[in-house]
C-alpha cells in the first residue's frame, strides 16, 4: 500500500495524516468544538500538498476512541466515507494506543500509562507497551474507571493523557506511574498512521460498515444502539407508508 491516510479526533486536538510514497504530510491543531469544521479541509490540505487525490488512497485508519462522544462519530464518519468511496480498508486505532505511540516517537518512551478524562469523576485507562514491531501494544484491558481503580504499574512508567492532568495524585497513587512535564496529552493522527499502516499491510483492515467508534462507558454505546434502533424503526415506517 503506497497512499495511507489517517484522522483523529477524538479529543480536543484535531489531525490528518497522510502516508504517500513512504513521505509523511500532515496537520494538527488544538482546538475544540472545530473539528466537523476544520477536518475535510485538512484533508484536503495533505492531499494536494501530496499531489494525489481521494481515489488513489489504499486504505484509512482513523482514532476509534475513547474519547469525547461527538469527536469520535466525527471522526469515524468521515473515515467510513472516505473508505465507502474507494471501496478501502479501514483500521479503527485506540485513541490511548495513539497517545502512548505519540510518547514513543516523541520521547522515546517505551512503557506509558494512558489516561484520558472520561469526565463524571472517571478516566479512560489503558497501559502499553513498545513491542519488537515498534509498535505500542496493550499490557491491560482498556477500560473506564475511577483513578483509584486503574492498573498498578511502577515507576518506570510514564503518565500521558488528560486524565493525569485532571487527577495526578489519584493516578500516581494508585498506578506508581511517573508524570513527565514534557509529554502532550493528545493523540495525533501520525500515531494513528504508524500504527494502521502496519495493520493494513498486515491485511488487518477491516471494511467501512465494520469501522465502529469505541466508547467504553457503558450508558454511551446503550444510547448508539437506542439511535439506530430508532432510525431502522423510523425507516421502516416510512417505507410502508
């Protein structure tokens, strides 16, 4: 696969990613409550800066969550419509294995323990590892929790994620994890590029209607399937009226 583009935005930050004839473009910015707006036009920024188009992608890879409910449909909708037009594969990536990856590539930190603020008191929990890939892999199960239920680790950890932020002496007190000043809480999509790619030209993709946004928080993913529920409900109605 030569053309591989990545999106994230699941958190306050927003990216693309694009991996063109082993060159990699992207953009990223910070801003919240954007994203709907800002995401295509990144997009379409990486791919005319690569000079190729839409249809000359080989398949998307896109941050799956958790994260904020509205970043990851977003984010999720227009990797299952980008993937729908091309007929492409699709790689849903943890927005925690993005982060720890993102500690990875910029710090060189190999064992990073993710948190990000699931807000209601609560963290999105998830530790991983460099594996022989080069690639982060989970030591645990992802899983939303209070700070004092996450995963006891130890010192040669590092913290990463909004949840350290929100509940810093929580955290640490519970996982022994140590809190680096210098890490960026957020995922970027480049992270979601280096690991998708390496899972598509496994062969790992999944197809567009299988490229679902996780959400972990029970009463969240209750409320997606109460919509859709509603929607076949609703169209079937009208189909017999």
């Amino acid at each position: 696969m030569k053309n591989i583009v990545a999106l994230d935005t699941s958190t306050e930050a927003c990216s693309v990613a694009l991996l063109c004839n082993d060159e990699q473009i992207f953009r990223y910015i910070v801003e919240p409550r954007i994203h709907a707006k800002v995401l295509l036009p990144m997009l379409d920024e990486v791919l005319a800066e690569a000079g190729i188009s839409p249809n000359q992608l080989d398949g998307v890879a896109f941050g799956c969550g958790p994260g904020a409910f509205t970043g990851v449909r977003i984010g999720s909708a227009a990797a299952q419509a980008i993937a729908l037009g091309g007929n492409l594969p699709v790689v849903p990536v943890s927005t925690l294995a993005s982060i720890a990856h993102r500690c990875f590539r910029e710090q060189g930190i190999e064992k990073v323990a993710a948190a990000i603020d699931a807000r209601m008191g609560e963290v999105y929990w998830g530790a991983y590892r460099v594996g022989e890939s080069g690639v982060v892999a989970s030591v645990c199960d992802e899983k939303v929790c209070k700070p004092a239920e996450a995963d006891r680790l130890d010192k040669t950890w590092s913290a990463a994620g909004t949840g350290w932020q929100t509940y810093e002496h929580e955290l640490a007190e519970a996982t022994g994890a140590t809190v680096v000043a210098s890490v960026d809480p957020f995922p970027h999509a480049l992270d979601v590029l280096l690991i998708g790619s390496k899972q598509l030209l496994c062969g790992d993709g999944v197809s567009p209607e299988n490229a679902l946004p996780v959400y972990l928080r029970d009463n969240v993913a209750l409320t997606v399937k109460e919509r859709a529920r509603k929607q076949r409900a609703e169209k079937q109605r009208a189909e017999k009226q």
